[in-house]
C-alpha cells in the first residue's frame, strides 16, 4: 500500500481566502491547520491551550501587550495559554497551526473574523 | 520586550548526532523535537499516542507493515497510535517531531536507538 504525506504546497494552491484555517490532519486531539494572512488579526487569547505557530512563507508578527515576535520560515513560536496576542503580517503569510480540535481561531473573542466551521482540505 | 522564535536551522547547527531527538519547544503537554536521522530506525510502535512527522531538509521514508510513505521537505505525515512503522533514510534527513513529553522513541522496544532523557537545546 503506498501511503500519502500531506503536503503544505499543494494544500496551500487548493485555497486564497484569509485568516480562513485550513484543517489538514489530526493528531491525538489535535488539528493540524494551514492559514494564509496578511494584515492584522483580532486580539485575543485562548484560556485553554498554548498555541503552535510555524512560518512556513513570508513573515509573520505576533504582538503582545508587552512586545513582540516576529517569525521568519522555519521559525516557530508556542502562545501560552491565556496570553493576549494579536498575530500581523505586512505581506501575505503563510502558516502552520496546531491546537487542540474545537479551538476557536480568536479564542475568548466573537467578531467577524471568527470562524466556527472546521474545514478540512 | 522583544520575544524571540525557535529557528530550526539555528538548532540543527547545535548538534550532529543521528537519531538523537532534541526538544526545543513545548505546548501543552507535547514536546517539539528535532532530530537527524540516516540509515534505518527500530520497527516500533507507540500505544498510546498517534506521532507527529514534518520533514525539514532530506527525504524520508517510513515503512509500515503494509507498505510506506515517503516525504520530502514540506511535507508531513501522521503515525496512528499502535501502527507499527520503521523510519529510514537513504542520506541525512531533519525531521520535526511532535509527541506527548515523556514519549521514548523506540515506543514499545528497547534497544541501542533507545533515548530515555529529554534533551533540551
């Protein structure tokens, strides 16, 4: 049987919209999501779970109230859990996320950029 | 205060032993790890938890009992819980692992390959 990886190029051509997740594998509890940026996100923070972050093109700034870190690819970072943060980027940005199923793209925050479906590609 | 990323080319530089799991972020309870791999792995399963393979740099196959898969840079691939699989790799290979903290490597075997301490870099 010839088993198939996932991969992140071809999933990322399959898709344009922004800030729309992209759930493309599952691990334990966990979804595996690609999401193209460009602009600024909603502040918010997620009271139960850290959050993983990947830059797989472009870069990406992700501000706290005190500072901020700014990813490159091949760079990652991990949000703690309840942190404030309020993910940017001046061009668009490709990256990976996971976080545990069910996570709500901007946590303890409902607005127009909330997305409540999961969507696998 | 400027927050500062994990960049997996900076961590590979650190270390050049193969299949030698070094840890460089934590989410929740998971650890991320990165590893260089070459040449073949143990035949091994994990019963308790699905794994989490990103190959960075080189190409990698896993074999399952029933056939394999092969990835390149960019592409991923998860390991169910139980599902006896053989990673291996023809030249050196950089991987991106994700597994519950506590997980041995060799899962239900021991043996030489076997790395029971957490190697933080």
């Amino acid at each position: 049987m010839e088993y198939i990886g996932v991969n992140f190029k071809d999933k990322f051509e399959k898709f344009s919209d922004l800030w729309m997740p992209r759930i493309v594998s599952q691990f334990n509890n966990y979804h595996i999501k690609l999401v193209k940026v460009k602009g600024e996100f909603t502040w918010h923070n997620h009271t139960d779970t850290d959050e993983f972050f990947l830059v797989l093109d472009g870069s990406l700034d992700i501000h706290f109230r005190d500072g901020k870190v700014k990813l490159d690819p091949g760079e990652m970072f991990v949000v703690p859990k309840g942190m404030e943060h309020k993910p940017s980027a001046e061009k668009e940005c490709h990256i990976l996320l996971i976080e545990p199923a069910g996570t709500i793209n901007t946590g303890n925050i409902v607005n127009a950029m909330t997305v409540q479906e999961n969507i696998w590609i």
